[in-house]
C-alpha cells in the first residue's frame, strides 16, 4: 500500500514491509507469529499485551535487524553454514526435533541445540548458551561448537510509528519513529558477553572450533570501532578463537514476500587479541579525557 514514510521508520514488521497489507503478512499481525521460529514473537510491551513484531528498524547507517530471531531465515540456514564450517560439510544438520526422528540412525550428524531446538545449554544461574551445534554419531557426543546470536536493542519507543501501520490507510503520512540505537550495549554487555563465552568454550576437551559469532553487518563495524580495524586475523579454526559471521538484509521484495538474509564477511581472530584490544583498545579514551570530565562534571576550571 502507498503510503509518505518517515526517514526515522521501521523497516520490517513480522518479516514483511510495513506498509504490507497482504494475506501472508497481515494474518502473521494477526496472530502474533514469527515468520523465523513459527513461535509467538517475543517482542512486546511491558504487560505483554500488544505483540509488536518489529524485526528491523532504520539507523545512520542503513536498515539494521534489532531482533536476532530475524537471522533465523529459511530453516535457520545461518545455523547450516556455521555447521558447514565448523564440521565437515556432508554431514547432515538437524534440529533436535528432526534428530529425535533420526536418532536411530546412528550415523554422524550435526544437532542444534537452543531455545527454538529442544532447549538452550544452561550453566547455573547467570550463563546459557544461544546455540550449541553438537557433533553425534552412535549416540555418542564427539565435538561441539558454540554460537552466539546479537542483534542490538533500540532506545526509546516507535509505538505512534507501529500504531500507524497496523491501523493503515491508502495515502496516508506516517509518522516518523522515534527509536535511536543502544550502541552502549556493544561495549557494556555483547563484547564482554563474547569473551565470557568463547573463554568457557575453548577450555572444553569437545572443542576444537572455538566460539563463532552471528551478527548484523552494522553492528559489527561497532565492535570494529571499539577493537579497531587493524585486530589481527586468523585463518585456522582453533579452540581459542572467534568465528565472526555478519549478515544484512537484502533487496527490497514486493508485497507479501520477506527479504532475504544475505551473508557479508566471515572473519577469524584470536580470543586473546579479542580481550586485549578490548581493554586497551585504539578508541579508550585517555586519562587526561577522565581528568578533564570529572572537572568538567564538579563546574571547576582546569588550572
């Protein structure tokens, strides 16, 4: 439907444009369903009583997915490449369901394991696993890798922005969203979240691939921002070292159909060159800066 959208807009709305008024898109509107993981959607108000749907909003920097079970397109096929690489590519992939009806096979195969595959990996209280890809052949565990899944969460609200969508009309100006970015979360939470995992990772003896990580393209050039551009690379898969692949959405589709998750780049470091360029990296700020902000912040002069 044609409609003036905003330049601060949400992209996607359970999968599909939102100015979307097809049968395929409207009925997932309907019933609260995730195009990705065929589950109810998880994002929602606070009480849980309007499901949102928001898969991708705009950012300074192009059209960035906001919810990681956007990534989950066709069969979960970012999970199926991380296999492909990590394990030998003939094997065979299956969710948990599908191997509890392949188990008596007994021949190797790849099995997922997370919250939309059987359950995720849990340690304690305060440490689960996004994913787990586990080799298996005779019913018997020979090697896993780890994955883990980000998005970015936004700051604020595009409550008047979706509102305006869901009750929609031909020729109508939508107003514009007024959503920003968490940027603060990539060095607050997702980066010492990578380390935390790789580290517990590459110390199991059913290790060898280390921890590989899914992430949008846009959100990674932040982690590039922080770490710097010039973080050593590696070529080797290895218990100590971090698979990064990155994802954007692809080109626009007509009504009814979703767009596709194309892969950008696949890179390699070690855990080590990870943590350090992380603590001391190009972009940390200096002490004089720390000095001047207290100064700053108490209203004296620097003498």
């Amino acid at each position: 439907m044609f409609v003036t959208r905003p330049k601060n807009d949400i992209v996607e709305i359970f999968g599909h444009a939102p100015n979307d008024t097809s049968l395929e898109c409207r009925s997932l509107w309907s019933a609260g369903v995730c195009p990705f993981t065929a589950l109810q959607c998880s994002k929602t108000n606070h009480d849980k009583s309007v499901i949102y749907g928001t898969c991708s909003v705009t950012t300074a920097f192009g059209d960035c997915i906001v919810c990681p079970n956007r990534l989950y397109a066709n069969s979960f096929n970012v999970l199926r490449n991380v296999a492909k690489d990590a394990f030998n590519e003939a094997l065979p992939f299956y969710t948990y369901q599908e191997y509890m009806k392949h188990k008596a096979d007994r021949g190797a195969c790849v099995v997922a394991l997370g919250m939309h595959s059987g359950h995720e990996v849990k340690l304690g209280q305060s440490c689960s696993m996004d994913w787990v890809l586990a080799g298996v052949e005779s019913s018997r565990l020979f090697a896993y890798a780890g994955i883990e899944v980000q998005s970015i969460d936004i700051t604020n609200n595009y409550r008047d922005n979706w509102y305006a969508y869901k009750n929609i009309k031909e020729g109508a100006a939508i107003p514009r969203s007024e959503h920003g970015m968490n940027w603060a979360n990539v060095h607050k939470r997702l980066i010492p979240q990578i380390f935390r995992k790789s580290l517990i990772y590459s110390r199991s003896q059913y290790v060898r691939t280390g921890l590989y990580f899914i992430v949008p393209e846009i959100v990674y050039r932040k982690f590039e921002g922080i770490l710097g551009l010039d973080m050593p690379r590696v070529s080797k898969k290895a218990p100590d070292v971090i698979t990064v692949h990155t994802y954007a959405l692809g080109e626009q589709v007509s009504e009814g159909c979703i767009r596709d998750i194309v892969p950008i780049r696949k890179e390699r470091f070690k855990r080590k060159d990870f943590s350090d360029r992380f603590l001391s990296g190009p972009n940390l700020p200096s002490p004089l800066d720390l000095d001047a902000a207290v100064i700053k912040a108490l209203g004296f002069t620097d003498e």
